[in-house]
C-alpha cells in the first residue's frame, strides 16, 4: 500500500501525528489528574504545570544517553515515557 509513497513520506506523516497526538495529551492528563482532588485541585494544578520542566529535560537527558550509550538506547527511554503516559491514561488516573 505504501511502496508508492516511499519510506520517506511515511516518515513524515509519523512524526506529524506524533505532533497532533502531544498537542492533546497535555489538555487530557491535565483533566484526568484534577479530577475529584477537591480542595486539593490547586496544588495538583501546580504539581502538573511543574512536571512541565520535567518534560521539557527529557530531550536534555536523551542527548545524554545518546552520547554515552547509543541512539537506540536513547530512543527506548522514550517508549518508557510512553508507556508510562499509557499507564496513566488507562489506569492511573483512576486510582483513587
């Protein structure tokens, strides 16, 4: 299906739909997070805004990892971040 478009293109529509999927994902772990915390709703708020910082260090420590281990390894770090995303959005945000 896709050997007419070449591996290039392919490339391309990936990494614009991993664009599309970030600029939801803050909105949506935003919501799920303060979900029933109550009185507590403005420290969460806090809480998240911060981890903001967190997520804006993990390219700093990917070129790190790259550097020192490899690129591949690099790049599975992110499947830990994702999977941990995916943690949350099915499950973790419904622990209480």
């Amino acid at each position: 299906i896709l050997g007419g478009l070449g591996m290039s293109w392919v490339g391309l529509v990936l990494f614009l739909g991993t664009g599309l999927m970030h600029s939801i994902m803050w909105p949506c772990i935003y919501n799920l997070s303060l979900e029933d915390l109550g009185p507590h709703s403005k420290v969460g708020s806090g809480v998240i805004s911060t981890s903001v910082i967190g997520a804006a260090l993990l390219p700093i420590m990917m070129g790190a990892i790259q550097r020192g281990i490899g690129l591949i390894v690099a790049i599975c770090c992110l499947f830990i971040y994702y999977a941990y995303i995916t943690f949350f959005a099915v499950k973790g945000a419904k622990i209480r």
